[in-house]
C-alpha cells in the first residue's frame, strides 16, 4: 500500500510489541523498517522501464528479504540503543514489521513476489485498494494518540492496539466483500449466459464499496462495475477488445514477454498515432463518464528499435493527465452511491 499506511503500520506494530519497554524508540523503528522494503525505487533511475517491472516489490518484498535483513537491522538498532532492549526483541519487532508490510501488500492488486528467489508468482489477493484511508486512519490515530500518552500507561497499549484491531478487521472485511463481490459477478455472468475464460474484481481506488469487473472472454474483456449500494444485482458490461494481434511479431521479445507477466495477462492494445500502448487492466481507469472508457493509470507506449538481426521493445510509461478532476470525482461518488 501507499508509504504513509506502512510507516504508520510499522509504528503500530513496534509500539505494540515494544513499547512498553522502550518508549517512542519502538514506533521510530517500527515506522523506519516499515518504509524499507518500499526503497526498492531509490534503484529506478538506475533501471529502465522493463527493470522496473519485476524489481519493485520483487526481493524486497519477499519473505526471504524479510528473514536475512532482521537480523542484521536488529543488530544495528541494539548498537544505538544499547541496555534499553535485547537484540532478540529488537529483531521480533523488525521480522514482524517487515513481515505486515510484506503480507498488507499482497491484499492488494499490485501484489508481491513474497516467494522470491524460488518463484516470481506475484501474490495480489485484489481485496483492498492500494490507497485506502478505512484501513489507514485507525492505524495513526491510533500509534499518534498513543505516543502522548506515558510508555507506562494501560490506555497507550490500549488506544494503540484499537488501531491496529480495527485497521485487521476492516482488511478481514475486505477480503469477505471481495467473496460476495464474486458471487454477485459469478451469479450474473450465468444469468446472462456469457462464455468466459476467467473473471477478476478489485475495489476502486479509496473504499471498499465500489469493485471494478474485468471479465476475459474470446477476444477481449468485458468490463463492469458493482457497488454494494447497487439496488440490482444484475451487472452491466462494455466490451474491450484485446487486439492481440497488434504485438503478436514481438510476442518474443523481452519487454512484451514482461508486460504479459506483470499484468497477469490482462491486458488490451490500443493506438497512439503510430504507436502501439500496452495497458494493464487491473489497475483500472480514472472516468468522467462511467458508460465509456476513461484514461488506464498503467499503460506503457511500445517503441520498436529495428536493429536487422531482431526487434527491440523499449518502453515509455505513460502519464495520466486527467483535465477535469472534479468531473472524475462527481462521477466516481455518483456510481459509487448505486444505480
């Protein structure tokens, strides 16, 4: 999820496990080791658009990272704070900090390569957004409230763990909506009789209320929305095509081969005057009109470098450059509400 959720995330987590014992030192290195495996972009202008791909949220969201790195961060910590805590305390609280960012991170739809070296699956269980102030708030308040409060004191334990109780039940939530998310989409697909090959749902961006349905069929996706303030279940779809074709002499090429990975394989092909964009599914569209398509938050334009012996792919990420953002949002907010 966004840095703000794991440092604060990271603070909870120390302060719960150590606060009592060492004050403020338990949220300060609980909220720094929560922000450590999301560093991994300090490497990007190192790396290009095709690197970039499988190394954010590759090694260092891995469990392996996790297990090697506490150690050695816990031995530092006990450097500077020697006397006040034991290196195996320090090490519980960074194994189990880093180990929530890991774990948070595969609820969501970007999700992470958590089994690194041994397989590259990314884990993306799709059930909560990537930014979402329901799972967010509770843990600041809380950790920020509790901070105030003496180290010693029964209501800072207390206020600081309501925060991370509330923060796990709602992502427990999500995961149960995401369930009967599924069974309204598997339900409608059925009614109307509509051959697929697969589905997937994710909430749209900020809440848990309203889930965006990218369905694969024969040559494309079909595409819907459901909220859970909808009055009818029965679901409404616009088609996408795939246009496979478009990629299908570069289906070899290194870049391509990526893409496909990354996306998981949902994904469409469109034009850009003479370019072909690769745009990734699963993350969605910003709207101003929920019955068309609005701009995709990932897509890449491809550019062929012809070089005789083999075609290159290089890839230009493409920006979002919404003009009108309170048309998004009014739009957004009235379809969120129901039909």
């Amino acid at each position: 999820m966004d840095s703000i959720t794991q440092t604060a995330l990271g603070a909870a987590v120390g302060e719960a496990i150590l606060g009592r014992k060492v004050g403020y030192r338990a949220a300060l290195w609980g909220a720094i080791a929560g922000t450590i495996p999301d560093l991994d972009i300090l490497a990007y202008p190192i790396l290009d658009e095709v690197a970039r791909l499988s190394w954010h949220r590759g090694y260092s969201h891995s469990l392996l990272f996790a297990v090697v790195f506490t150690p050695l961060l816990a031995w530092i910590i006990n450097k500077i704070h020697r006397g006040h805590a034991s290196w195996r305390d320090w090490s519980l609280v960074t194994f189990l900090v880093l180990f929530t960012h890991i774990l948070l991170d595969s609820f969501t739809v970007y999700g992470t390569q958590l089994f690194l070296p041994f397989s590259n699956y990314m884990v993306g269980l799709n059930s909560i957004a990537i930014i979402d102030p329901a799972y967010t708030i509770p843990l600041l308040l809380g950790v920020i409230i509790a901070l105030f409060l003496k180290r010693t004191s029964n209501r800072r334990r207390l206020i600081n763990n309501l925060g991370l109780a509330l923060s796990t039940v709602y992502l427990l939530l999500t995961v149960g909506i995401k369930f009967h998310v599924e069974s309204v989409v598997a339900e409608s697909l059925d009614s109307q009789g509509m051959e697929h090959r697969r589905y997937m749902t994710a909430p749209t961006v900020f809440n848990a209320i309203l889930w965006r349905i990218t369905v694969e069929v024969e040559d494309g996706y079909q595409v819907g929305y459901y909220s859970l303030l909808d009055t009818s279940d029965d679901l409404r779809f616009r088609f996408l095509p795939r246009n496979a074709e478009l990629i299908r002499s570069l289906a070899n090429d290194e870049a391509i081969q990526k893409l496909l990975w990354f996306s998981n394989g949902y994904y469409i092909i469109t034009k850009d005057c003479d370019a072909n964009i690769f745009v990734d599914l699963r993350f969605g569209e910003i709207q101003t009109d929920f019955s068309r398509s609005g701009q995709y938050t990932f897509s890449w334009k491809l550019i062929e470098n012809n070089d005789y012996l083999n075609k290159k792919i290089s890839l230009h990420r493409s920006e979002v450059a919404l003009e009108d953002t309170g048309q998004a949002f009014q739009a957004f907010w009235t379809r969120l509400k129901g039909l």
